[in-house]
C-alpha cells in the first residue's frame, strides 16, 4: 500500500467522517429551509456560504490532526478560536443558527478530547454563546430560551459522550498494552522456567553420570591392578562394574525421562547414603557413615539435594583426593539446618572454588535457601559441609 492510499485511509478515520456528515448534514438541513422560504440570496452570499463552510471543514479534518499532534496549548487554542471564528461568520451570513447549529456539536467534543476540563468549559462556553446570542438579539426571548436549553443540553451530551468513548478507547488500548506484556511476561517465565530446567537436568546428568563412571573405572583399575595374582577377586570387580554401569544407564534414563524419581525417593536419606558408601567400599574406598542426633524425614527436595551433595564429594575424591578414606556425617542434632559434612585426607587444592560439579551442589543448596562451605588447602585433604533447612 503506497504513502497516498495510507494518507487517504489515515483522513478518512471515524472522527473526520462524523464531522464531515454532521456539517453536511447541517447544510442540507439549511439549505431545505432556504428553498421552502422561497428566499434568494445574493450571489456574493451564495460564495461566501459555500467559501466558509468548505474552510471550516478543512481546518475541521486536515487542521484537527496538525493541531491534535501539536503539544502547544496556545496552538490548540488557536485552532478553536479559529473555528469558532468561521462558524460565526457562516451564522451570521445566515441570519441565525437555526440550522446550522448542528456544525458545532462536533467542535465541543473536539475541545473534550484535546482540552484539559479547566480549558474545555470555557471553550465550549464560547460555543454556547455563539449559538445562543443570534437568538437573544432576533427572537422572543420565550423563544430564545427554550431553544438556549436544548442547545446547552445538546452541547453537555456531546462532551460526555465524546469522553466517556475516549476513556473506554483508553482503557481498551491500556488493556492491549496489559495483554501484550503479559504475554511477553508469560514467554521470559517459559523461557526462564526451561532454562531452569534444562540447568537442573544438567546437574542430573552430571552428577548420577559422573558418580557411576568414577566407582566404575575404581573397580576397572582394581581389576586390572590384581589380575595376574586373584583372577576371581578381579572377575569380582569387573561383575561390580558392569552392575554400576547397568544402574549408570538407568538412572540416565530416568535423568532424560524428566528425572520423575530420584535416589531418596522410595527410601530414607540415610538408606540412601549407606547405600551409596557400600558402592565405594565395594570399588576399594574405606567410606563411613556417621548419622547424629534423631533421623526426621526432610523435604524431597532437601533430601535430593543432600544426596546429590554427598555423591559429588565421593565422585571428586575418587577423581582426584588420591586417598581411599572419607568420612561422611550426618548431622541431625541441631533444632535448626541439617548439616552433611564429607572430609577425606587427601591431597586438597588450591583452589576452593571446584569445577562444574561443585557449581552445580552451590545451585542445589541456594534454590532451597542452605549453604555450601568448602574447606581446603594443597596437601590438607578437602572437606565439603552442606546446611539446609529441612
């Protein structure tokens, strides 16, 4: 659609062509009254109509829009009086309102749309007395004050009208708006809400994953190092590997499956830990468990998390402690956060921070409110402490 098709669908909007028919309309309704009244007018008259009511018009459409997007008052302003000007001049070429009082109905609900109410009384006072002060001078005043009523009464139903549609359009436009950034809103949460989950998943994966390939690989190594001297223990330990690696795949798969359960799910948390050491004890490890104070069930989520915290500690020392005892502690005692301690003594780092599976027990804890405590040093063993509140 090319700029001039744009322009004429742009001037032919609601608000122009309701003012263009009411002044028509008002015309006609003269111009009938003039026909029946026999009365003929000059021909200087006849332009003169005709000249004024085609200028009122055009500053009544092509001016109410430069004039509308204009934010001086003072312009504004000068639009009004402007019309006002040509209405009055058109009735008084005409004698009297009569009926060409209908051309400024549509002048007092412009000033409701683009005047403050403090500017729009006086404005369409202004109106009023247009209409009104032919009448006063040239009618019986019996007359005049009858027709003065409907005129004042004409003149209110049109500015409320007028603005009781701009607020609705308003609110209809607000309402648009409210919608859209809902909408938007909806679409950064989905997003949001995936990532999450897709962050989740990944930790998941990590964490089951990376814990059953390091037993798996202990019990390799074990096998290989006393294959020459106990064929049958290391036959033992390749049987425990395939069984780890037969439980790795599973827990994968309920992993992608949307991780719908998890190690604490169908048993208490100390179970699950015990269960856990057995694992490392059987690939070579010295693994212990110490449980304190009375055992209380916790959250799901607490108690994953949990898990999930102290199955990351005994993956990282199999990878990378170079010892083959930790200790894992339970703490139950305290009225208030639940404490999992994992100290092994092995060779430490310098550096506290850990790598992604670290990050991922920070994110855990965090989501439920705990804390992770990381303390080591190059050759002081490594010792990770969890405290969540069940």
């Amino acid at each position: 659609m090319n700029s001039k098709v744009r322009h004429s669908f742009k001037f032919l909007s609601s608000g122009n062509i309701a003012f263009i028919l009411v002044v028509c309309a008002s015309y006609a309704s003269a111009t009938t009254a003039l026909i029946y009244s026999r009365r003929s007018l000059p021909f200087w008259e006849i332009v003169a109509l005709v000249s004024v009511a085609a200028g009122y018009l055009a500053v009544g459409t092509y001016g109410f829009a430069v004039f509308r997007r204009s934010e001086s008052l003072l312009w504004r302003l000068a639009y009004f009086l402007l019309q006002l000007l040509l209405a009055g001049t058109l009735i008084l070429l005409r004698g009297s309102a009569g009926e060409l009082s209908l051309i400024l109905l549509p002048l007092a609900g412009q000033s409701a749309l683009l005047l403050s109410t403090q500017l729009m009384i006086p404005i369409c006072a202004l109106i009023y007395l247009t209409l009104v002060m032919p009448l006063l001078l040239r009618s019986r005043w019996i007359d005049a004050i009858a027709i003065a009523i409907v005129y004042g009464v004409g003149i209110v139903f049109v500015v409320v009208f007028t603005r009781v549609a701009a607020s609705e359009r308003e609110a209809r436009t607000e309402l648009a708006t409210a919608n859209q950034q809902l909408r938007d809103h909806a679409a950064q949460v989905e997003e949001l809400a995936t990532t999450k989950e897709r962050n989740r998943l990944a930790r998941e994966i990590h964490d089951s994953l990376g814990h059953y390939l390091t037993v798996v690989n202990v019990q390799i190594g074990a096998a290989q190092a006393i294959l020459e001297q106990d064929r049958s223990r290391a036959l033992d330990h390749l049987e425990k590997a395939q069984t780890l690696t037969q439980e790795g795949l599973a827990e994968i798969r309920r992993s992608v499956a949307t991780l719908r359960s998890s190690p604490t799910e169908s048993r208490p948390l100390p179970e699950a830990l015990a269960r856990l050491i057995e694992q490392w004890n059987s690939a070579g490890m010295q693994a212990t468990l110490t449980i304190l104070g009375a055992v209380h069930p916790l959250t799901p989520q607490a108690e994953l998390t949990l898990y999930r915290a102290a199955q990351e500690a005994l993956t990282n020392v199999g990878k990378h402690a170079e010892t083959s005892h930790v200790d894992l502690t339970l703490d139950y005692e305290t009225a208030g956060p639940i404490r999992l301690k994992v100290q092994d003594d092995g060779v430490g780092s310098a550096d506290s921070q850990g790598g992604f599976g670290l990050l991922g027990v920070r994110e855990r804890v965090q989501l439920l409110g705990g804390e992770v405590f990381v303390r080591t040093e190059a050759g002081k063993g490594f010792t990770l402490e969890v405290e969540l509140r069940g």
